[in-house]
C-alpha cells in the first residue's frame, strides 16, 4: 500500500476578551491548529480468477471470457491537534482529533471478448464488461480530545456508513446500473 495524497495546513485565530473582573486581554482567545489527510492508494487483488478461451470452428474468430472476484479497498487517515487558550475563562487546553476511514468493496466480473483476424487485416477486437455482483462497506473510526471545548474529554467513536449492493453492466459506452443501499449506523462511544 502506497500514500497516493498528502494535504497539511495549520491555522491560527485569535480575539479579543474580557476576564470576569472587566479587564479587556488583547488576543485573550486563540487558536493553534494543524491538520492533515493522508489518503492510502486502492488496492485490487484477485481472489478468484479464471480465463476461459473458446475457439470457434469458422476459423477467423475466437472469443475469450475472463471472469473472477476481485477485493478493493481504500483508506485514508485524517488528522488534527493544536492549543486553545481563553483568558477569559482560564481554560486552556490542548485538543486533537484522529479518524480512519475506509471502504471495503467485493465485486464479480466478467468480460467477454470477441476477436477476428482476416488474411487482409490485423486483429480486432470487440469486448464487454460485466461487473455483475458487488457489495462495499464503508466505515470510519477515530476518537477526539476536546473537540469543541476543553471540557468534552476523551470519546472515541466508530461509524459504520453504508453498505451498498451494486448490479451492473457495461458495453462501450452505454452502461446501467442498480444500486441497494443500506445505512447502517452502529455508533459508539460519545
């Protein structure tokens, strides 16, 4: 697995306040935050494969037909921290997120070919792409610290997103496709 995608930036905010006894503090609130988003390339791995080849008697033509069952998956990784600092209420703190998400997809395909080669002309070939059952499940996992305020403390969660059932079906150019999906949230944590 390779990192396809990095993306970092850093912020800072800051405002004015007043503590409880009226003195105003010049940038009394701020905010030091960094993120980053690390994205993992797709991976695509046979499970199952076959090659099936069936020639024809008429002698110009073969027709190939690969089919098989692949797995795919990709991830990405996302996250941030910093400091927040309020005079005003002397609460200061550090924070942070980290989430890891991903989509898990099982799909089935077959493509028939079709090839003919004259005595007059070079190969050629015609082919279409069945990706008749597939099934992906999409998820993300993390946990914070003192997200939003310093007070929210330490929850960790795991979301299940969607699952998705897919038929489809393609020829060069025209393509349908069915889609059931199903929205599973099994939420944990606060």
């Amino acid at each position: 697995m390779e990192m396809k995608e990095v993306i970092l930036s850093a912020a800072y905010k800051s405002k004015d306040c007043c503590d409880s006894s009226g003195n105003m503090h010049r940038a009394g609130m701020t905010e030091l935050k960094g993120s980053g988003k690390f994205v993992l390339d797709k991976i695509r791995l046979p499970v199952w494969e076959a090659i099936i080849h069936i020639s024809y008697d008429f002698g110009f033509g073969t027709i190939s037909f690969d089919c098989g069952v692949f797995y795919n998956s990709g991830f990405s990784i996302d996250v941030n921290g910093g400091a927040r600092n309020d005079a005003s209420a002397n609460n200061n703190c550090a924070f942070g997120e980290v989430y890891f998400s991903g989509t898990v997809l099982l799909e089935t395909t077959s493509e028939p070919m079709l090839c003919t080669k004259t005595a007059w002309t070079s190969e050629t070939c015609v082919g279409m792409i069945f990706t008749t059952r597939s099934l992906s499940l999409s998820f993300t996992i993390g946990a914070s610290l003192n997200k939003y305020f310093c007070s929210d403390g330490f929850p960790a969660n795991m979301h299940l997103g969607a699952i998705n059932y897919i038929d489809s079906f393609k020829v060069a150019g025209f393509s349908s496709t069915y889609t059931y999906t199903y929205h599973g949230y099994a939420v944990m944590g606060n």
